[in-house]
C-alpha cells in the first residue's frame, strides 16, 4: 500500500498518507472492539448470574455501547471547583492515548506491524508504565479524598505487578533470543515436540504463562484486583469526580488495555497468529483470525474471573504479588537460562 | 553493501504519528463534549454541582492529607526490583553470546539480589497489615 500512495503522490508524502491510513486502521477498530467487547463483557457476567444483561437497544442489545456512548457524550461535562483543571483534564488523555499507543507495535500477522521494531517488549513496558500516571494524575487533581486514595492503591498495585511481569518477561526473552515481538511468534514455531506453536505449551513455561495472566488482571485492575475501583470502600475510585465523555474514556482505555494485555497473552505465550499446531492446512486460515480467536478467548477468560472471584483485600493483593509471584518469577529465570545453558548453549 | 543498521529508527517514525493521532483523539473526545455541553444548554454548573464528592456533607478535611508511608516503601522496593529487570533484558537476549562467564556473573547477581529480597522480607517491608 505504501509503494501505491508513493506512486500516486511522492515518496515522503505517500508515506505519510500510508501511515496514517494504517494507524487509522489500528485505532478505529481498536474502539470499535473495545465498544462490542464492553458488551461481550456485560453479556458474559450476565449470563454467569443468570440474568439477560443488555438486550433492549439493537438485536439482543448490541446497540447498548453505542447508545451509552451517546448518553455519555451529550451529558454536563462536571470540572470541580477545587480541583486543578489542567491535570483534570490531562490526566483520561493520557491514559487514552497510552492505551492506544501500546498496539503499534503488536503484530497481527506475518507482516502485519505497524512498527516492526527491534525492542518492541521493552517499548510496551515503557508504555504501560506511563498509564500509571493517567490515574495517579487524575487523582491528584480531583482534589477529592476517595480519588486520592485511589490513585494510591493504584500506583502501588501497578508497580508491583509490574515488577513479576518483567521476570516473566526476562524468562520469555531468554527462550527467543530476541525483543522484537514478531520474532518471538516466530520462535514459538513448532516449539513443542516439534509439531505444536506457542511457549505456554512447554511445561517449563507453562508457570509463567500462569503468572503472566494473574499479573495482566492486576496491572489493568479487573476483577479481583479491583481493588482502586471498589465501589463499597472508595465509591468510584479514581474516576469519582469525572463526568461525560472524560469519564467515558477511562472505560475506554481500561478496556483497551485489558485487550492489549490478552493480545500480549496470546503473542508471548500461545503463538500470536499461529495457529496452535504447525500443520500445513491450519495456515490457510489467516494469521489475524487466529489472533482474533486468541484474543477473545482470553478476554472470556478475563469476564469469567471477574464473573466468579470475589476480590481480593488489600494485603492479600501485596503477599501475592511480592511474596508469591516475585521470588517465583526470578526463580525461574534461573531455571530457564540454567536450562537453556546446559541444552542449547552446551555448557 | 551497507552494514543493516542495529537501530533501524525509520521504524520509529510510525509510532510518532500514531502518538500524533492517539493525542488527538483523547483530545477530541475531552473537547468536543465540552463544546456540545455549551451548544445543547446541558452546562449548567452550580457551586453545589462542583463541589468535590463527599458522602452527602461538605468535606471535613482537605484531601491532600496525610498517606500512608507504604506506599512509599513499595516504590523504593519496585526501583530495586525494576532496575534489575532492567539489568537482564540486555543479557537474556546476548545469553548465547556471553557464555558460562557471563551466566554465572548473573547468577551471582541474582543471588545478591535474592539475600537483599530476604532481607526486606524478614524486616516485614513486604507486609502489608
């Protein structure tokens, strides 16, 4: 496509054209599925407690994001007096934006990536680690005590999961020799006895896939580690004082990242656009859809959990994420790079 | 023949424009419901409305209050840890290239790191009551 665009209208100018166009094409989507998915999620836990969930606006209700959207956008936009308008404001920008930003440089099938480039792990860490201060801004300047409080928890939890994700990380670099994530879908290539894709199928790495799921509920905050949007202990948490559309797009970027992080379940540990066996005919099915498939099942995994575990208290989500998941995420980077020093590098 | 360079910034432009484009629409959507607000009649603020939120009462105290010093603990704690992280990814992905040597040094880090680990553990910083 960008050869096409530069033929038509120049070299630097067809490319910009092309760019955007693809960028267009990763972030209206993106919205689009975070809309459906805000339904899937609200059908699925109605469901589980057996009730019909939205069905009122459109067929069986999956008009219902769309016309909240609406509601959303036409209501009072509320700005508190004593809060710091400039950071109020600023603050849902920068979760939205990060939220978004993250998917550049996922990659959805062989050559499918935005931005193919050599760190792209590192580049998602950093990113995620900059949604930490969307809310920790936006409890700042609520100027409110719930919010405040909030945006503590947060700030905490994140970074403490943050930290087991990074070993889980390390013990997925180590087996693929490389950052770029579209050469770590590659390595997954017939991985187990030869015939199956993905890491998450070999059992010294199995654990961490583990690992690496638990640590995605409690990074994006879901249930059970809603612990900075318990609504009986701190009413609405961080997003207490907004309103209209800039509270709407909390929702948006907390959906966002919860598909990001399944999109980064099934890329790391269960073969991104792979599919599951290394089997000839398997690949005439489109990379992206087997993404697709991945990514949804995830994301019904993540609706269930939160369908069914009742949430964690504050001191339990700490033991789990320093005492439990920290010492065994650094103690399997020791097995896997002992592993793979003795079988691979011959040591 | 030109080396393939190790950092192939052209890559990287992409991602500028698509910070471009994310910034703009966060930003739209922040903006264009305040416009809409002001055309439809729905602004309609009073001291009562931006109050900040309290359960029914004003505020008793101000909100920037004291927090709990855990908190900060666990940031201290999460530099530790996160720049070690940091420490591995250059190795994790050179572990072919550096040989025994270099996995042992690492080990020996580790172990370092894991006696601090305890450490903190046993001074009950990783509690949380």
């Amino acid at each position: 496509m960008t050869e096409w665009f530069q033929s038509l209208i120049g070299h630097g100018l067809g490319w910009f054209v092309a760019t955007l166009i693809l960028i267009l094409m990763i972030s209206l989507p993106l919205m689009l599925a975070v809309a459906m998915v805000i339904y899937g999620d609200r059908k699925i836990w109605a469901a589980m407690a057996l009730r019909r969930g939205p069905n009122v606006v459109g067929p069986f209700g999956v008009l219902q994001s769309f016309a909240d959207g609406l509601k959303v956008f036409l209501q009072e936009v509320i700005i508190p007096s004593a809060a710091n308008k400039g950071l109020f404001l600023i603050a849902p920008i920068i979760t939205f934006t990060v939220a978004q930003l993250a998917w550049a440089v996922i990659p959805f099938g062989k050559h499918m990536v935005l931005a193919n480039i050599n760190v792209g792990l590192l580049y998602i860490l950093a990113i995620s680690s900059i949604g930490v201060y969307g809310i920790i801004i936006a409890g700042w300047a609520s100027n409110s005590k719930y919010p405040f409080y909030s945006a503590m928890r947060a700030a905490a939890q994140m970074v403490s999961y943050e930290v087991s994700i990074g070993f889980v990380l390390v013990t997925v670099v180590l087996w693929s020799g490389t950052f770029n994530l579209s050469g770590i879908v590659e390595a997954q290539r017939a991985h187990v006895f030869g015939i199956i894709n993905g890491f998450g199928f070999n059992p010294l790495l199995f654990p961490m896939a583990v690992v690496f799921l638990i640590s995605a509920m409690a990074e994006t905050g879901r249930a059970p580690f809603d612990l900075t949007e318990a609504e009986s202990e701190l009413v609405a948490g961080y997003q207490t004082e907004y309103s209209s559309m800039v509270f709407a797009l909390y929702w948006l970027g907390e959906y966002a990242n919860v598909l990001l992080m399944c999109a980064l379940n099934a890329v790391l540990f269960w073969g991104g656009w792979l599919p599951p066996i290394d089997w000839a005919p398997l690949y005439h099915i489109p990379g992206i859809v087997w993404l697709f498939i991945k990514v949804l099942a995830f994301f019904f995994v993540f609706s269930w959990v939160k369908a069914t575990v009742p949430r964690y208290r504050y001191d339990q989500l700490m033991r789990l994420g320093w005492k439990i998941f920290l010492p065994l995420s650094l103690f399997w980077v020791f097995l896997v790079s002992g592993y793979l020093m003795i079988t691979r590098y011959g040591v | 023949m030109r080396e393939k360079p190790l950092v192939d910034l052209s890559q990287y432009l992409p991602i500028l424009l698509f910070l471009g484009v994310a910034l703009a629409i966060s930003g739209a959507f922040v903006v264009l419901p305040m416009i809409v607000n002001r055309l439809t009649g729905t602004a309609k603020p009073n001291p009562d409305k931006l109050a900040e939120y309290e359960c029914g009462f004003p505020a008793f105290e101000d909100s920037r209050a004291q927090f709990d010093v855990r908190f900060y603990l666990v940031a201290i704690l999460f530099i530790v840890f996160d720049l070690e992280a940091a420490f591995l990814y250059p190795w994790a992905v050179s572990l072919g290239g550096i040989g025994l040597t270099g996995w042992a040094s690492m080990m020996l880090f580790l172990v370092e790191l894991g006696i601090g680990f305890a450490y903190a553990w046993k001074k009950g910083a990783l509690d949380w009551e």
